[in-house]
C-alpha cells in the first residue's frame, strides 16, 4: 500500500465521516469569530477502528514525504490518542527496535509545578526529529502552546 493508491480512500473516509462539516448559519469559534465550515477529527479520535484507519493513513502519508520522524506527537488534548497510538506502530514497523529506541511521548494537560524540566511537560519527553499532529485548528492556541512547550525543551520538530 501507498499514499498513491490509498489518497482517494483517506479523502472518501474524510467525507463519510463528516470530518469537514458546512453550515448554514455560521457557528461561533473559540477565537469569537464565525465560520461557515470547520475541520474536526474528534468523532475519528472517539472510535478506535476509525482512529486507527486515520493512523494508517497518516503512517502512508509520511512515508510519501520522504519523512524520517522519531516520534509523533499529539497536541493536549484531542490529538494525544492518533499521537500514541501512531507512534506505536511507527516504532513496531522499525525491524531494528530495542530499548530506548523510540519514547512514547504524552503531553500533561496541567504542568507539574515541581521536578526537573523534562516531567514538567511531558510524560516522555519527545526525541528526535518529532512531528506534531493536532485534531482541530481554529484560532491555532493549542498548537502553538505546545511549540512552545516542545522548544523549551529543545525538541526538534520536524511537520
């Protein structure tokens, strides 16, 4: 299987899913601002035989990219499941895996106030060449929270 062969299906299983959703009336964001239409994964995130679908496609699309990552990354909260759960299966098609090979990182919706910087953030700190995977973006605060988060801790993201 490829990305070239499989894109159509990821674009069918994006609409049957009612991932992009249209409006007639538009809906209020978080940033306050309207919208006619939003992109939302939860109700993939919510199932784990369509979660793990999502992760299959995603595994198929960064190999088409040429992308070498060592860890997948989900922003708190939504993402955090499609992150593990594709970090997982990234880690397990790697012939070669040993301890302490690959982290199966996971972020803290609260930081600790306490211990070294590492725990502060992460359970399992991301190593490596990371990408960062979110579920919904509208005013794009998560994500950039967690930037924030992973450069503190000199973490290399790569997408």
């Amino acid at each position: 299987m490829s990305w070239e062969t499989e894109k159509d299906n990821f674009y069918d299983f994006i609409i049957k899913n009612n991932v992009v959703g249209f409006f007639d009336e538009p809906i209020i964001l978080k940033s306050g601002r309207k919208s006619y239409w939003y992109v939302n994964w939860r109700t993939i995130a919510e199932d784990v035989y369509l979660l793990d679908k999502v992760s299959n496609f995603l595994l198929l699309f960064v190999k088409h990219l040429n992308l070498e990552p060592n860890c997948f990354y989900g922003v708190l909260e939504g993402a955090t499941k499609l992150g593990v759960i594709t970090q997982y299966k990234w880690a397990f098609n790697d012939k070669n895996i040993q301890p302490g090979k690959y982290v199966l990182s996971m972020g803290r919706g609260k930081p600790k106030d306490h211990g070294e910087l590492k725990d502060k953030f992460f359970l399992g700190i991301p190593k490596g060449k990371v990408i960062l995977l979110e579920d919904t973006t509208t005013t794009g605060g998560s994500m950039l929270r967690a930037i924030d988060d992973l450069i503190k801790n000199k973490v290399n993201i790569i997408a």
